[in-house]
C-alpha cells in the first residue's frame, strides 16, 4: 500500500477524518482520506512491520488483545469488529447494539402489534420479557404482576401451566433451548442469574437442567387450554434482528387444519373482550 492511500488490505476498514478522529494525527496532503499505517501502529501498540502482516493477511499470531486494541484506534463497529476477528481467523466477539440502534424497541412494538390478533412477545438475551402484544396477554397470560422473564414464568406461573396442555413435554425443549442460549455468551453471568432463580423457585425446572440437553430455538407447537375459547394449536418462532443482537422476537402462528385463528380472531375482538376480566382463571 501507497502511503497516503486507505486501508484495504485484510484490515478491510477505512478511517476517514470526516466522521472517525485519532488524536495527534494529521491528514493534510494525503491524495484519498485515510489514517496511515504507521499511525494505527503506534496508537495500537504494535510494530509497524507486523501491523503491515496484518493487513496483507500474513501467516502470523494475532491475539484477542491486538485485535481490540486495533478496533479501538480504528473506532470499529461492533460488526466491524466481529469481522476483524474472522479474517485473523479467531472466534469473533459477540455483537453489541450499536447507539444508533437502541431506540428500535418502537419499532419492534409496533411490529408485534401487527401481528394481532396473534401471539407475540420480545425477550432479551436472558430471556426477559422485553414487549408483548395483547394476544399474548389473553393466550399466555402475560401480565405486569408475574416474572418477567419467560423461563422463570414458564415454570412458575400458575395460569400459563394451567392452559399448556402439554407442558411437561415443553417443559423439557424450552430448558435445553435456554441451555444453547447460555452458550452463546458462556463469560455472561446474567443467565446463571436468571438459572439460580429458576432453580430457586422450581425443583422441576432443577432437575430438567441437569439433564445438560441443548436444543437450539426454533420452531416449538404449543397445544393450549383456553378457559374462554377452548383448545388452541399455536407454532411460536424465535427471530433475531441483527441489528438489535439482544433481543429475539417470538411469534406464534396458528398451526393449519385448526380453528385456531378464527379463535384467536374472536378473542381479541371488541365482542370477545366484552366482559372479560383479565387475568382470567386458568
């Protein structure tokens, strides 16, 4: 590379002065803007030479440490960072919501609403309910006064074990798909948290996690006793939005050859609300 010229190599990021500053640097004179190499270098605390391996993509030892240290200079994304990681052909971080990226829980809200008048909700990493729609709230039972998160209530919520017609059977995926949750960032205490409460409050939920199954989230039929409408056949699927890494959004959908919809439909109709005094009994 040309000095003067931006990086491209397998650094792979362009620093521009216009939205990127590195302090004590100076970028008069240069025919295309850009940070020289030799800067990133001596801010990152590493030899020019290997720094140059670096970016040509060299067979050499690169830690963890180097690697954020770059990242720092750079003032790389959290996606840039994690693509970094890849091309030096480490385990890449695990991705942070960007600022710009934290007020689009409006957004997701209005998404869930969309999906009236079928069950919705938002959790976060540790499975805390995060938003809900009011489908969720008449099929489930969500509701303020409860724990707001969806393992601990699965295993402690009166109302929801009572209408889970199968819950024993669910019992046991919804516990291994929290498991691979925890892989996902196994340094993270927030989930062994959110284990000791359940442990606390569920011998079952204790013994099911000894088991050490781990099933990744997917798709999961639910079969729920509904003490207005009856019987309903539901699918619920966990979705991410890459922007927002820390949040899943599950949706439930009707499974075919069902009434499950047309129930719904009532359900959550001026006329099927009429009269209904929530939480209804289990």
């Amino acid at each position: 590379m040309l000095p003067g010229q931006q990086l491209l190599g397998p650094v792979g990021v362009l620093l521009r002065p216009d939205h990127r500053h590195i302090p004590g640097t100076q970028f008069v004179g240069r025919r295309r803007p850009g940070v020289r190499r030799e800067e990133v270098a001596v801010l990152a605390g590493v030899g020019v030479s290997w720094y140059q391996w670096l970016e040509q993509g060299r067979d050499i030892t690169v830690s963890a440490q180097v690697l954020d240290a770059v990242s720092r200079v750079l003032k790389l994304t959290s996606a840039e960072r994690r693509h970094l990681y890849v091309l030096a052909g480490l385990n890449p971080p695990v991705l942070e919501v960007a600022p710009a990226d934290r007020d689009m829980c409006h957004g997701l809200q209005r998404l869930i609403d969309a999906w009236m008048p079928f069950p919705a909700h938002i959790m976060d990493v540790y499975w805390n309910t995060v938003l809900y729609n009011d489908s969720a709230a008449l099929v489930f039972g969500m509701r303020p006064e409860i724990v707001q998160n969806c393992l601990v209530a699965f295993f402690t919520d009166p109302i929801y074990r009572a209408r889970s017609a199968h819950w024993e059977e669910v019992a046991c995926e919804v516990v291994a798909q929290f498991r691979a949750a925890c892989t996902e960032r196994p340094q993270d205490e927030g989930f062994q948290a959110v284990v000791e409460q359940a442990r606390e409050l569920s011998p079952r939920f204790a013994e099911l996690w000894k088991q050490r199954d781990v099933r990744p989230g997917g798709l999961l039929r639910k079969q729920m006793e509904h003490p207005v409408v009856g019987t309903l056949h539901v699918e619920s699927t966990q979705l991410r939005v890459p922007a927002r890494p820390d949040l899943a959004i599950v949706l439930h959908t009707p499974l075919p050859h069902t009434d499950t919809a047309e129930k719904l439909e009532w359900l959550t109709s001026p006329e099927g609300r009429r009269g209904l005094m929530y939480p209804v009994a289990g």
